[in-house]
C-alpha cells in the first residue's frame, strides 16, 4: 500500500526537478540570443556616422542615427515589447586621449575605448517554467566601436 | 499479482518520466545549435570581406551540422535582405543594409513520446526556426 504513497510523490519530485533543470537550459538560450541581439543593435548604431563630419575628415557617430538603428536592429531580432532599452550612449573618443577609459558606475561598465563607441543596455524577463519560482531577470549590456578600416 | 498490477498501471507514466526530458533536451540542443549557425553565418557574411551569403557559404554550414547529426535534406534555409534580395558574390549587400538570415529544421519524433500521458504532440512536419537580422558591412571600393 506504501507504494501508493511514494510513487506520487517520486512522479512529482522527478517532474519539477526536471522541469527545473529544463527551464534553466532554455533561460540560458535565451540569454544569449538576446545578448546577440544587442551586439548587432550597438554594431549597426556604430556604423552611423556623421556625413559632414567625415567630410571634415573626423569619425563621429551621429547619435539620433545611432539610436534609430539600435532600435531597428532590436526591433527586428527579437520580439517586440520583450525588452525595454535602459541606457544608451555615444561615447565620442578623440583620438588624442587613446585609450579612453570609460567608467560607469551605475551599470558597472568599465571599458578601454579606442575608437568612438556605443555602449547599450537593455533589461528583459523571462518567466520561469515553475510558476511559483521567480522568473529570470537580466540586464545586457553590450559595446561596439566603430566599423572602419581607416584610422 | 498486486505488484503487477501496480507496474502496469504506472509503466507508460514511467517511461514518459525517464525519457522525455531527454527529449526535450535533444530538441533545445538543436534550436540552440542552428542559432548557432545562424549567428555564425551572419558574422561572417555581413563583415567587410564578404558581403554576402551564396551556396558555398551555406554547403559549409551544412557540413557543420551533418557532423552534429542533422539531415542535410531538411534543413532549410532562407536569406534575405532589406533590398529584397539573395545577396550574391556579384551583388553584394552595401553597408547599412541589413542580411536576413533563419534556418529551420523539423522538429521530427521528438514529442511522439508524450502521447504516453495523453499530450498532443507536434505535429512531425512542424519546423523549429532560428533568425537573425545584421547590417552590413561591405564597402565596394570601385565606386
């Protein structure tokens, strides 16, 4: 008669156990196409340059631009409304005062610049597969600088 | 006879217990693998050597994932563009333009084993996809 008890309890344990392990893998998954996502957002918004500042012969990252193509590459990579964007920013470095050591304390980044850059933060969620569990919660940061063959 | 009886009515729940997490372990592995892939394919077919994706590209890929055990016939794949076509070797995508990449494959048996417990599985036709969207960046240095 015991089995009637333990069984159950056996089923119930192996089921959330690999439910668990399950939603621990996919949430890994996830993270990273995520992460992909913003590494194409900040690579296409540090290919926004400046038109008359290149003609001038200076490599600056037009920053509406820049931010326009972040948004049309995150747009376009992952769902709409999954994500939202916390921080953005152009980080103008002159090519003076290479590398340019860039330090920012509240999203803990700290960086060595050596080309303009542009740094983008985007946080989502993720439910876990158990609902009583918290779901999962990231931050992701990501940096590009800019794309050209010329120095 | 009681024992039997017991093993019997909780086999097929068994079964479906040990070997259907693995399962769905194999069918999270693959999307991860053809993410993979098309991540791969994207770096390096919208870099500033290349420009563009062809068939050889995508027969490499293939050679990829046949040694990680996919059916070359099944998989497919689909490339585009923001210019609304398959950038090739003698039209490549210009900078600022964006390469669309997803390659799909059919999920298979893979959730046969949850009729054991009275779930529905996938359909076997059904296809998991794995996309990417990233710009360019070929300069063509004639012009």
């Amino acid at each position: 008669m015991y089995k009637f008890i333990i069984y159950p309890i056996l089923i119930v344990l192996l089921l959330f156990t690999s439910l668990d392990q399950l939603s621990n893998h996919a949430a890994l998954i996830h993270y990273y196409s995520y992460k992909y996502a913003v590494n194409r957002a900040t690579h296409a918004a540090a290919m926004q340059l400046d038109k008359e500042a290149l003609a001038d012969g200076h490599i600056v990252i037009d920053e509406y631009e820049a931010q326009l193509a972040a948004r049309q590459l995150l747009n376009l990579n992952l769902e709409k409304d999954s994500y939202t964007i916390t921080f953005f920013e152009v980080v103008h470095v002159e090519s003076e005062n290479v590398p340019y050591h860039y330090v920012n304390k509240q999203w803990n980044i700290e960086l060595y610049l050596y080309k303009p850059a542009v740094i983008l933060v985007i946080s989502t969620e993720l439910p876990h597969m158990i609902k009583s569990k918290p779901s999962f919660l990231w931050n992701i940061f990501g940096t590009s600088e800019v794309v050209s063959s010329f120095k | 006879m009681k024992q039997i009886l017991v093993f019997i009515l909780f086999a097929s729940l068994f079964c479906w217990l040990l070997f259907s997490p693995i399962y769905k372990y194999v069918v999270l592995t693959r999307q991860a693998v053809i993410q993979q892939e098309v991540d791969f394919l994207l770096e390096v077919g919208a870099s500033g050597r290349y420009g563009y994706i062809d068939n050889e590209l995508i027969g490499e890929s293939k050679k990829r994932l046949t040694s990680l055990g996919f059916n070359t016939d099944k998989l497919q794949y689909t490339i585009t563009s923001s210019l609304n076509y398959t950038p090739t070797l003698q039209q490549r995508l210009p900078r600022g333009e964006v390469f669309i990449v997803e390659i799909s494959y059919p999920y298979e048996k893979m959730f046969l084993i949850d009729l054991l417990v009275g779930i529905e599985p996938f359909g076997e036709h059904e296809r998991m996809r794995s996309y990417g969207v990233k710009m360019s960046e070929y300069v063509d240095q004639n012009e």
